[in-house]
C-alpha cells in the first residue's frame, strides 16, 4: 500500500499526538503524489520479489484510487527577470542547461514545467536560486550596493505611538507584547466587529486559531497569569495592529490597555480606594487631552461582548467613532476571576487618531486677567447624558459672548469689544431625591471664562450666566435651582 498524505493534516496529528517520526517528517514537507505508484510502490514491491527469504508475488492487479492528477506547474522565466533577480548577466542557454539538468522540460521561450516531485518550487524566485547555485555563487560578481543617504524623520504613526507610550509608562503602565494569534473567544471579545473574525486556516493549537480584533482581550490574559502570581495592582498597555476581514483585509494599528487594583501604591499617607469608572474614564480623557484630540464625547451604548452594561462608553470625536472604555466582564470570557478587583479596559483607534488629532499648539503667554467662576445649579432629566449638558453649555456660552452688552470703560476706545473664552466646565456636585422629582437629577456645574485683554465686571459675568440658563432651559427644559 503507498499514499500521499495532506501536510497539514500530518503536521497537525504528528503535534497533537506527539510523535515525531522520519515518515511524518518527509510528508510534512510534501511528497510527489505522482511518484507514489511509478516510484515508491513498484519498487517495494520489486525489493520483496527479489528477497531470497521472502516469497512474496503479486496476488492482484493494482488498484490506483488518484481521483484528480496533479499537472506539472509552469513558469515563464526570462533572462532579463533572472538577471535582475540574481544581480548579474544570465544567458538564456545558461539557465536552460541549468534547469534541464534539474530533469524540468524548458522550451526555447524558457517555459519551464516543474515535475511535481519539486514541491519547493511555487515561483519563478526559486529557479532563479536553482540557477544561481549551478553557476556557483563565488561566480556571481559582487556589487557595492549604492544608496542615497535622507534626513530621517520620525513618521506621524511612529510619532503617537511613542507619545502614546511616553505618557501611559509614565502614569504606571508596563508596556506588553502579546502574539496576535489567540482562541476564538477572545478574538471576538470586545470587538465591534464579532462577524469579521479572520480563521486560520492551518492553526498551531487552539489557543491560536483566530486573528485578534481588539487588543484588550489579550491583556486580560496577562492581567490573569499576573493575578496567579500574586500581583494586586494592574496596569497594562499595548500598541499593536488589530485584524478583520470586510471586502478585503483592514489592519488597524489601536491601543489597548487594562487597568485595576489600587489607586496609590500601599502607604501609611496613601488612599487604599481601587480604580473605579471615572478614574478610568479620567485616565482616557488625559491621555486624549496629552494627544491634542480636542472634542472627544464619551456615551453609552450597548456594550460590546465582554464590558459590563452599566459601566460602559463609546468615545466619539464629531459622531466618528474612536474607541471604548468599560468595566470587563471576566464571566462572559470564561476566566477565574483571580484579581478580586474590578477591572477596565478601554481601546483607541489611532490610525483614525491620527486624522483627528490637532496640530501642536502653540505657548500662551500667562494670562494677565482675572478668571471668572460662575456655578449654576439645575435640575435635569436623569436620562439626559451629561455629555449633551455639556456640548449645549459651551453652544450657548458662545452664543452668549456674541450677545453680551459691555459696560463702559474709562481707558476703552471706541472699538472695544470683550471676547471671553471659556475655559472648563466641571460638574461639581450632583444629587436626586423627593426635593428634585421622580426622574429627576440636580447638578451644579462650575464654568471658568475670563477675557484676555480685560477682567470682567460682575453684571457681564451675570449676563453670560443667564442667557446660558435660558438656552438650555429653551432647548431641554431644564431649571434652575
């Protein structure tokens, strides 16, 4: 009996069960299909005849089960191709002699057909090595490699990552390297895309069957094997491609990163509270603000497969969406809650990143006026995103500025004009309860604004202040305090 046998399955079985021999490491390279019969076969059958000890005869006629045989392969070489490939001058009856010696059938054209006992052979590269290593390669001339020497330049890509880095190591994180091949599982975990997973086709075990979508499912392994070891603090990023398959393969360069455990490290002076949401969340919002990425909104949404529902948001930079921040949820994924501490994850997308990002600003000088504080307390719907408040704050103070009487002034000419910008919006205090209603949510809100040039009076700070209550009283309905 003689058989070809799938490398793919032989490599697999010979792995999975752990035994390694001379056969499975011949068919794990490949064999000739074709060979099997006129070769192999008829000369084990030859050598048992010819055996003095052995009586061996044929009982039967051969039965040959080769439903689809395999054709020869071809390749159309050229001198020039095989010059330029090898770096010196190659005459066509050079690399015919060469490859026919090789028992391959070259025409005049140089249209070679490569037996099928040649399984290496799947371009025309390799003849070109066949023929090279004919010709000796002590008689291929060396050649200087000549090259033009550039100003090297850090690229836009190389750039945020580093900045990336730079400030993540900074504020605790290690830096990871995970492989991009992980289980099924996980490759769909956190991503936005679970029915664009990329399978591979011939996987060296099941823990790497699948290309990763996101990179947060693999530092969650890292935080867990960290957690056996006795870790209690947990603070890790990577930045990596990610892979799906749309129309065509889209590789995405993204951050990841995986944060738990304690705020401070263990001290008599330090907090002993452990990394919640808004830590998180304020964690993302800095290293956004560190990126020069103005504008980023942060919502919920329905959680992708692995974050919690109630401690979940998707970051958006003008209805663009740039990343996601949440709680995991180490039940769904399957893994030992080993941390005993809540766990986030949250994932940029930096190649949109990159697009979105402002250029680097430029110094102010210290501001030479006063900043005006102005708190405003108002009651909300409880299922209004502050968000929305906030957007609708900075419209309106803008809108106000454009509205605003000015008082007189002793040095002013007559063009003077008070352009105050505002500079933060804060949410100092929330609190719901029967004093505020069923559905109903009370928030004090602290806005900081000041004019460059000159401070303002009391009355103009008070006119800003009321006609941002009136635009969002206009627009959802809300009321003062």
């Amino acid at each position: 009996e003689a058989a070809c046998f799938d490398p793919v399955c032989i490599r697999t079985s010979a792995r999975k069960l752990r035994m390694g021999t001379d056969s499975s490491y011949r068919f794990e390279r490949g064999t000739d299909p074709n060979g099997m019969l006129s070769g192999a076969f008829n000369r084990a059958a030859e050598l048992l005849q010819e055996t003095d000890l052995s009586a061996a005869r044929p009982a039967s006629a051969v039965t040959d089960s080769y439903p689809s045989v395999k054709q020869s392969t071809q390749f159309t070489l050229s001198a020039a191709r095989v010059s330029k490939i090898l770096g010196a001058d190659i005459s066509g009856a050079q690399i015919k002699d060469c490859l026919t010696s090789l028992d391959m059938k070259v025409d005049d054209d140089l249209t070679v057909s490569v037996p099928t006992w040649r399984v290496d052979v799947n371009n025309e590269v390799v003849l070109a090595e066949d023929v090279a290593r004919l010709l000796r390669y002590d008689s291929i001339d060396m050649k200087p490699m000549m090259a033009t020497t550039t100003k090297g330049r850090v690229s836009d890509t190389d750039g945020l990552r580093n900045s990336v880095a730079g400030f993540l190591t900074s504020n605790g994180f290690l830096e990871c390297r995970t492989p991009p091949l992980t289980t099924e599982q996980i490759a769909l975990a956190f991503s936005q895309w679970p029915g664009d997973a990329i399978q591979v086709q011939n996987p060296i075990s099941k823990e790497m069957t699948t290309l990763r979508q996101s990179l947060v499912g693999s530092l969650i392994e890292v935080a867990e094997r960290n957690a056996r070891r006795g870790a209690s603090s947990f603070r890790f990023f990577e930045v990596d491609r990610t892979f799906r398959q749309n129309d065509e393969i889209d590789e995405r360069w993204m951050l990841g990163g995986v944060l738990g455990g304690p705020v401070n490290d263990s001290a008599w002076i330090a907090s002993e509270k452990d990394i919640d949401f808004l830590r998180a969340k304020g964690l993302v919002e800095n290293l956004l603000s560190h990126l020069n990425v103005d504008g980023c909104t942060f919502a919920r949404d329905t959680p992708a497969n692995g974050y919690r529902g109630e401690e979940f948001a998707v970051i958006s930079h003008s209805d663009q969406r740039i990343g996601a921040l949440g709680r995991i949820d180490l039940d769904t994924l399957g893994i030992k809650d080993r941390a005993r501490v809540p766990l986030y994850g949250f994932e940029l997308d930096l190649t949109t990143l990159i697009t979105v990002k402002s250029p680097p600003g430029l110094f102010k000088g210290l501001a030479r006026t006063q900043v005006i504080a102005r708190d405003i307390s108002i009651v909300v719907p409880s299922d209004l995103h502050y968000a929305e408040i906030e957007t609708s704050l900075e419209k309106a103070f803008a809108a106000a500025v454009e509205n605003l009487e000015t008082e007189p002034r002793k040095d002013a000419g007559a063009d003077f004009a008070l352009q105050p910008e505002l500079e933060s919006v804060i949410c100092v205090d929330t609190f719901s309860g029967e004093s505020v209603g069923e559905g109903a949510m009370s928030l004090t809100i602290r806005m900081l604004f000041r004019d460059a040039l000159h401070t303002l009076t009391s009355g103009e700070a008070q006119q800003l202040m009321d006609y941002v209550v009136k635009q969002l009283h206009s627009e959802y309905g809300v009321v003062q305090r």
